[in-house]
C-alpha cells in the first residue's frame, strides 16, 4: 500500500506540500493505525474485560481521528498550513494515548500490544512530519 | 436532530464528560457544519472557477474534522482530557479558516454562505464547549 | 440543521439528483442516525452487557454506512446512478438490522430505544428516496 | 499494513467471520483504495478540466464507501450477514464504476491509472470475499 500513496504524491500535479518521504510515510501510518484501532476496540468489546473500557474509548477516537488524518494528508492542492500542524498534532496525542492505554494490557491481550505498536509507529510519523513542515497559525478575525 | 442528541446523552449510563447543553450544542454544530462543508465543496467543483480551490480543499479537511469531532464527542465513557482538547482545538482552527476561506466567496456564491455560517456555528460551539472543560495533556513517556 | 441540509441543496449551481424533499430528509435522517448510533455504541459498552455485543457491532457498522451515505447523497454533481441507488440499499439494511436489535433492548436500556426510532426514521427516508431515484446498474466489463 | 491487519485478525478473541487471506485481502485493498480515491480526487481538482467532474465524484464516493466497507470488516464480533453482503457489494459497484471512469482519463493522467489500479483490487478482493461468504438477507418485520 505504501507504494500506492507515493505513487499518488508522484503522479499530482501538485508537488507534495511537504517531503514526500515524511509525508508518504505518515499516511500509511495513519491508515495502519484507524485500521487497528478499529479491530482492537473490536477485538476489547470482545474480551468483556471492564479494565478494557478505556482502551475501548481511545480506540475509537484514535480511529477516526487517524482516519481524518489520513485523509486531509492525501490532498495537496492549497494546504492550510495552520489545518495541517492542528491535524497533526491531535494525531500525535490520540496516538500517544492510545499506545500508553494499549500498553498497559499488551502482556495480557496481544492485540493491544499490536496495536500499541501501529499507533507508536503512526506518533512517530506524526511527529517526524510535523517536524519538516509547520508554523503556528493564528485565529481569523471575522 | 438536536432532540435526538439530547436524549442520546440523557439516556447514557455514563454522565456526560461535559456541561450537556454546550455539548449536545456543539455535536449537532459539527454535524451540520460537516454536512455543509461535503456539499459545499461539490457545489464548488461545479462552479469550475480557479478562485475556489482553496475553498474545495478546505471544505473537504473541515468535513473530514468535524465528523470527526462530533464522533468522538458522542462517545462518554473514559473520555481523555488532551484527546477532546485538542480536537475541539483543530475543529475551530478548521471551521476559523473555512468560514474566513467561504467568506470570501458568499456574495458570489451564496453556497459559500451557507457553510460560511454553518462553519461559524461550529466555531463558536467548540470554542463554548472547549471553555467549560479542558486541561492541557502532556505526552506520555514510553 | 435540516434547514441547512435544504439550503445548500437550493444554491448548489446543480440540480437536486432527487426531489429536494425526499433527498434533503433521507441526508437529515442519515446523519441523525449515525450519531444515535455512535452515541448508543458507547452506552452499550458502558452497560457491561454481553446481551448487547451484537447492538453495539451493528451500531457501529451503521454509524459508519449512514456517514457515508450521507456524504454521497450531499453531492449532486454527476451521480451515478449505480452507486446511489447501492448505497441506499444498503443504508436500508443496516438501520433495519439494528433498528430490529436495538428494539429488543429498548425497555431496559431506553438508549437503545431512542436509537431504534433514530434507525427507523433512516430506513423510511432510505426507501422513500430509493422509491424516487433508483434503476438497477450492471458491471463495466474492463 | 497488511501484516498488522492479519496481525489483528490472528489476535482477536473473536474467528474471523470469513477465511482470513481473503477477509486480510480485502481489508488492505479497502484502505488502499479509499486513499488513492481521496488523492485522485484531489489531483482532478487540481487538474482543472471539465472532463473530470465526473471522476472526481466518483472518487469521493468510493474513498467514504471503502472507507466503511475497511472498518465493518474489521470488525469480527457478531457480524450481521445481511450487512456484510450488501457492503461489500455497494463496495464492488462503487470500486467499478471508479475504475471504470478513472480508466478513461488514465493516458493523460498518470493519477487516474493509479487510482483506477487500486479500484480494480478492490473490485476483485471485494468479490473474492463476497463468493467465500455471504448469504442474502431479508428485511425484519417490525
């Protein structure tokens, strides 16, 4: 699949709005990670383990939220620099909770401890990006 | 919609994670600002004018945000204090800069103004929501 | 928010793919349905109750098929038929299957039952607008 | 990704509800494709050229309809076979008639060949899980 995404960046007639390596890299991480994010709350339900209720809830909004990311990352034409770094940064820390939460029963329930690890991967990308391409953005005044 | 909202939360086991009228308030102004941003950005490839570029590209992110947002605003079992943070942070960087982005267009565009408002909605219930409730959330350390 | 729904089916440049009024109530239904159904996953997780395993599966597929459908059905420029006329089958059916689960929990978890109405008013504006719209589409043959 | 998604198939409580190779298959090229859709779309924006309206919705479409289709099969907990047969069906029509559509424009641009590549998977992995299990369903009577 990661082929597939650069192959996306190389063929737009936009050049990528960041380098394609950290870009290209943080998309996969991103669908990697709403992909096991939504299997693991899955996979939490069917435990009926009440210590899972956590770990349910922050699977699901990791989920979505990696899955926006994904999205909004795949567009290249007119970035809003301030949408992206926000985008960015809500990933980063729904990823460092979740990781943090899956950890914490990763011994006793092995999808969590595989999820733990796309959601490490997906903090890491997050940040890796963000490093090459953001300023703060301040609000508009209407 | 807004009733239905309203019962959701009355009716859940868990009590809401914030005030009930500020939230119910801002998960229906995220669906309505999700909707008009994924029409108005068709309507605005419809158009076929260079000048709304920026304008397709940032309804199609604040769309993808805001359903997002009100997501993970339905959910209120083990909310994560820096998760619901920073998203309501990036739903009002989001609907800020759409709603800047459609004002520029609204008189020609009267699409544009719909979602402008729409936009603004969400803006200001984030921002509401966001008062009543947030701390901010240090990275965990692995 | 149905106000906002008809509005900006008014001033897209493209005609409604569908009579307004059936395809501005089907968008309504549908983004009220998935968020009654995102809210009611979560309280069925938070009632610790195996009985709902298959409510909370079935709310969740739903939420994710009436989000869909309702961005689909949000764009008028050239529908293909095909697709639509697919995806309201399948928004049929996954609000009846958990209209139908939902209900048998409705008297003792009154979430269910707010979410089972919520599930019904979408399969009545799923069919209304699939009575309006729909021929049935082969494959292409590549 | 595709080890992570048969990593979690491997590590949930719950069997898969279908053989795993094509279930895992078909996960991937849902998510592949959903991304692809989401930058083809994006780049036609770009493109500037009537020509491509038409793919350009037909690629917001398919990326929310295998955007849906990705996480219902992640799910293995009390699968609803009706659902589960009607998704991957609405995912079968929407992944042909883009990859139809893209395959027109795919000489001129190189974006929509490899859109139309990643439609063309998940038509056939779509297809492939859909022969493995599913049974037609009837509507409940309420």
């Amino acid at each position: 699949m990661q082929r597939t995404v650069e192959r996306m960046l190389r063929t737009s007639p936009e050049p990528p709005f960041a380098p394609a390596d950290p870009l290209s890299a943080c998309i996969h991480a991103c669908v990697e990670c709403a992909q096991a994010c939504t299997a693991c709350a899955d996979a939490c339900v069917a435990e009926h383990d009440r210590a899972l209720d956590a770990c349910i809830r922050l699977n699901l909004d990791c989920a979505d939220i990696c899955a926006a990311t994904s999205r909004i990352l795949s567009r290249q034409l007119d970035p809003d620099p301030g949408v992206i770094s926000m985008t960015l940064q809500v990933c980063a820390v729904a990823c460092d909770a979740c990781a943090y939460e899956c950890t914490q029963h990763g011994a006793m329930h092995p999808h969590c401890d595989v999820c733990a690890a796309a959601c490490r991967r997906c903090l890491d990308a997050s940040r890796a990006l963000l490093a090459t391409t953001v300023q703060p953005r301040r609000f508009h005044h209407h």
